[in-house]
C-alpha cells in the first residue's frame, strides 16, 4: 500500500501537522492558502483525498495541496506524509454517512463558532438607537447569503442567535426568541448599508426571514406544551 492510499481519509490529520491551517479545510468558499484569493477556494475532501478547488489554482488533492505550498517534489511530500501517518498504517474506514439532522446541527456549530465579531452586533443595534445587548447575540462579519434557491448572493455582516432553551425564569429563551423580530425589522437597512444593492437586500431579507421564522418555529417545538402549541 503506497503513502497516498494510507492518507486516505487521514487528511484533516496531516493538513494541519505540514502548515495547512484548519480554516482551509472546510467545504465552502473561503480564502485560498495558496494564492491569497479571498474567496474563491473550497476543500471539499471527496473519497477522502483531500481534494480541494480553487478557481485560480485549479482541482487537485491533499499531496498536490502540500507539494504547491512548499514547492515539495512527490517524494518529499510522500516522505512528511509518512513521517505521520508512518509507512505500515492501515487504512481509515471513511466515516459513516451523516444523518439530515446531524448536518443540520454541525451547520449550526460551525456558524456560531465563525460568528466572533460583537462589533458587527454593536454597529447594528447602536445605527437604531437600541442600547439593549444580550450575549446571546453573537456578530459574523461575513456571513454567507443566499436566495430562495440557495445562489450564493454574497457575504455580509450578520447577527447570530441561537436558541439555546427555556431557563429557570424563562428569560434565556424570551432572549434568543422574541430578538428575532428586531433582527428581522432591522436587517433590510443594515443589509444596504453594508453594501448590498436594493435589490440583493430584498432577495437576501426575504430568505432570511423565511429561514428565521422556520428555524424560531422548528427549535421551540420541544420547549412548548402542547397546549400552548
């Protein structure tokens, strides 16, 4: 069995121990570690190749990744891969397929994990004279939109609040619910004031507040008696 078969689905392992940051390894536009791009790269890893797309750099996988980034030759990229995997390892079984529920919950990690901006939740809510803050509100400076048939818009500050349950007094719920209607009012003309055309903020606020009634309604379910429901 030859390097590359051993590295198979071993590549979130290796990338990150031979200079390849982990912000480069997810599976939607961001910036490319090898020409600067801001956002034109993915890494979208298929059969556990490392594969990745650039539109500048072009296709290719986790060895060609590495030998552009040092300037390596095959062999010296196969050589740092083996001094971590090791020369007799046996192959990793790809992970198993995830269910609809878990993809939806990992979205929701990462977009809370990416969402470390509170300047952007402090612009917003200051530009309408709301002095309210709540650490349940968390700021992305750049957020993906998309439209109603999820086209890629653009990227564009945006505030984050998750739902995060019913405390004893009930008030971390109210918090990360009722906000929802002040995001939804607010984000036309924070959209466009950001940048955004007339007409990407109607498409970008008619998605997002479709998407945040549905994600409000769909998470408070388990919180609600079904008398109330």
């Amino acid at each position: 069995m030859n390097t590359i078969d051993r590295a198979r689905h071993r590549w979130m392992e290796i990338l990150p121990r031979l200079g390849i940051d982990r912000q480069f390894l997810q599976n939607k536009h961001g910036p490319c570690p090898l020409c600067g791009g801001k956002d034109r790269y993915r890494f979208d890893d298929k059969d556990g190749s490392g594969s990745y797309y650039c539109h500048q750099c072009g296709a290719g996988v986790g060895v060609i990744l590495l030998r552009k980034l040092h300037g390596w030759d095959f062999k010296t990229a196969c050589d740092e891969i083996d001094g971590i995997i090791g020369t007799d390892a046996a192959p990793v079984a790809p992970p198993p397929p995830q269910k609809p529920d878990q993809r939806r919950a990992e979205a929701i990690r990462r977009a809370i994990a990416q969402a470390v901006s509170p300047a952007v939740v402090d612009a917003c809510l200051s530009r309408r004279g709301i002095s309210a803050r709540s650490p349940a509100l968390l700021g992305d400076a750049r957020c993906p939109y998309f439209d109603d048939d999820r086209r890629l818009v653009g990227h564009f500050p945006a505030m984050v609040a998750p739902i995060l349950g019913l405390g004893s007094d009930g008030f971390t719920f109210l918090m990360a619910t009722a906000f929802t209607a002040v995001v939804i009012a607010t984000s036309r003309d924070y959209l466009a004031a950001e940048g955004a055309s007339p007409q990407q903020a109607d498409r970008m606020h008619a998605a997002f507040t479709k998407s945040v009634m549905l994600h409000v309604t769909a998470w408070t379910r388990p919180y609600v008696g079904a008398a109330d429901w």
